[in-house]
C-alpha cells in the first residue's frame, strides 16, 4: 500500500514536471482498477491511468504520462469540437420540432416527405461526423505522441507505444509514424 501510495506521489510529479514543460495547467491524475488503458478526459483537465499502466517500467510509464500530458495541450480545441458537435445535433434536431410545432395536424401528411428528407439529412450528417471525429481523434493522438517524443525521445516513446500496442490499445498508424519519426531523427 504504501509502494503504490509513493508511486502514486512520482506519477504526480511527473504529471506537473511534463505539465511545467509543455505550458499547461496541470492536470489532475485518477487512478482506476480497469483495464481500458491510459486516457485524457478534457472536460475535467484530467487523466485516468489503470494499474496495469501503472506495472509498466518506469522508463514506459514516463512516456503514457508525457503523452497524456500531450493530450492536455489540446484541451481548448477538444472542448470547441465537443461544443460544436453538440450545438450542430441540437440545431439540426430544432428543424423538425418546429415543423411539428408549427404545422397543424391536419397538416402532418404535408410533412411526411420533408420528414424522410430530414432523417436521411440527419443518418449522411452523422455519418459525416463520425468520420471527422475519428479522424480527429486519430491526429490528437499522433500529436500528443510527438509531444511525448520530444520530452523523452522517440526511441523510448516507441517503446512505450510498442508495450501498450501488445495491450490492444496503440493502433499501427501510431506505430508507423513513431518509427517513421526515430529514423527521422537518427538521420
Ligand atoms: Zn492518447
């Protein structure tokens, strides 16, 4: 107990060291019992770490935090995305509400059509959307590992990134562009 309570202390201070580094107000860190892996949770500027991220060698474990330090950087722009998603569903869902509301019932028949325009408006809208926040997400990651690159180096960042892809939770793009970045810079 009191091995992890100290633990617990170093993971701090190298959240607020890494934090220091990169400009950012410190985030705050949770520590949790599953197992879905390291994650940064912008509305709350905070980031969960599992106990099986918390087995890594410390050279590793640097390496998540750095990353999850990284994630921090993007705060501003998570939360206007998240927003905007948010306000784009709410303002497209407004549409047939106020057509309901405004139409009388004997009216409703009048809608059908529109209505069935809207809904798949609404399924290629999503569709859209899931594709750019995928999208997104997946340049969040590569920039928060070339954050983590430049704090301990990309030969230790690869090697983190090869430890949490035996978990399940690095995907090869991150791999290849982690490489891609090692030879870059032995060159
Ligand atoms: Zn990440």
């Amino acid at each position: 107990m009191k091995r992890l309570a100290a633990q617990e202390q170093r993971i701090l201070s190298l959240v607020a060291d890494d934090a220091a580094l990169l400009h950012v107000a410190t985030p705050r860190v949770r520590f949790v019992n599953t197992s879905n892996g390291p994650c940064y949770e912008a509305l709350f500027n905070r980031i969960e770490l599992d106990r099986a991220t918390l087995a890594l060698p410390e050279p590793l474990l640097r390496i998540v935090v750095a990353h999850e330090v990284g994630h921090a950087t993007q705060r501003k722009t998570m939360l206007l995305d998240f927003a905007w998603t948010v306000l784009s569903v709410m303002m497209l869902l407004s549409v047939p509400c106020i057509v309901f509301a405004i139409s009388s019932e004997d009216d409703l028949w009048r809608i059908t059509f529109p209505g069935i325009g809207f809904a798949f408006t609404l399924f290629v809208c999503l569709k859209i959307w899931s594709v750019r926040a995928a999208k997104r997400a997946a340049a969040f990651e590569l920039d928060a590992d070339a954050k983590a690159a430049a704090l301990c180096g990309p030969a230790l960042a690869l090697a983190a990134l090869e430890a949490m892809a035996a978990r399940g939770h690095v995907d090869a793009a991150r791999l290849d562009a982690m490489r891609a970045r090692l030879v870059s810079t032995s060159q």
